[in-house]
C-alpha cells in the first residue's frame, strides 16, 4: 500500500519537469509559454482540481511571470532530485521551503466510495500548484522509499534526473537507451586493446 502515499503520475511530472533542462546538451524546453502550455498539457496529473480552478481566467490562460515561475520551481526540483541521495536534509529543506512558498495545503477529497488525500496550492497560480504537488509527491517517496531512490542518470553525457520506484531500487540510468549505451561502451572498452 507504499504506493497510496503518493501518485506516481506526479512523481513523474516532477522528474519530467527537471528534465526539460538538458544541463550537458544544452538543450531548454521550456523557454516560450506555448511550451510550458504543451507541457502541462501532456502532464494532467498536475492539472489543479478542476472545482476551485476552472474560474476565472481559467488554467489555460499563461503568462511570461507563469513561465518564469515554473522556471524556478524546474531549478528547485532538480535541486532536489540531484542532491537528496548525497545531501537529504539539503533537499529536505529546499523541499519544505518550496511547500511552505507555494501554500500547499492537504485536502480530503472523496468521490464515487472513495476518499483520498492530495496536496493542492492555496493560491490560484499555476506554478503553485505544480510546486505542491510535485514537491510533496517527491517528499513522499523520500519519505516510504528513502531519499536514495532520487537521483542523476550514471550516463556520462546525460544528467537527465529520475525517480526510482522500482522493487529492488537499483536505477542507475534515466532510461534503457541510456543504460544500453552504457553496456556497450564498457564492453567496447575491454575488448580494446591496450
Ligand atoms: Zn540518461
């Protein structure tokens, strides 16, 4: 019942989030603000509760300050994905000063037999409510599965960051394109000559 703690749809929307930076690459995929549209479109997992913030402008209208706000919740979460396994009371402090500035507040939610828990912004910004949800989802894996299982993929050219929530918890690689090209380049390197 590890997993009722926290939802791994967001978790991934974390992770995701900090990898539209590809700090070696150079790469930015969230420079305009059609592109944080289509990324919170491909990632409804951190869509607020449609209840409270359908009115007004509604979650579609974005603007430059929305941009620049999830800009510096993507440096906070990769803050935190790089650090917990080396520094955790680092991350854990980045993390609750992140919770505490978004206003994220625990709602009880129920509906159709089902009650539920999950952590919503007190505010209708946009970035404040992707901040609660993706720092308290890494919070809570933090806190059932260890701060170990956050980490920076072992690929030398890549950096991407992850979240290990595997049984056994041996992820070294963002992906298995990446964990593949590990294996060959080490089988190439033995079979050189030297
Ligand atoms: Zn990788």
């Amino acid at each position: 019942m590890r997993d009722a703690y926290y939802s791994p749809l967001v978790v991934q929307t974390a992770v995701d989030l900090a990898n539209t930076l590809r700090p070696i690459k150079g790469e930015d995929a969230l420079e305009t603000v059609q592109q944080l549209r289509d990324f919170l479109d491909d990632h409804p997992a951190a869509e607020p509760p449609s209840s409270a913030a359908n009115q007004g402008a509604g979650p579609r209208h974005l603007t430059r300050a929305d941009l620049a706000e999830v800009r510096a919740l993507r440096e906070t979460v990769r803050e935190v994905l790089e650090r917990a396994n080396t520094d955790p009371v680092e991350a854990a402090a980045l993390i609750n000063d992140g919770l505490r500035r978004s206003r994220a507040t625990p709602v009880l939610r129920h509906e159709d037999d089902r009650w539920w828990t999950e952590v919503t912004s007190d505010t209708d910004r946009r970035s404040a409510h992707l901040a609660a949800t993706t720092l308290s989802a890494l919070a809570s894996v933090i806190a059932t599965l260890g701060p170990a299982r956050l980490g920076v993929c072992a690929g030398p050219t890549c950096r991407a960051t992850f979240v290990d929530l595997s049984r056994n918890g041996s992820k070294q690689y963002c992906t298995r394109t990446c964990s593949h090209r590990a294996s060959v380049a080490a089988y190439r390197s033995r079979r050189s000559p030297r």
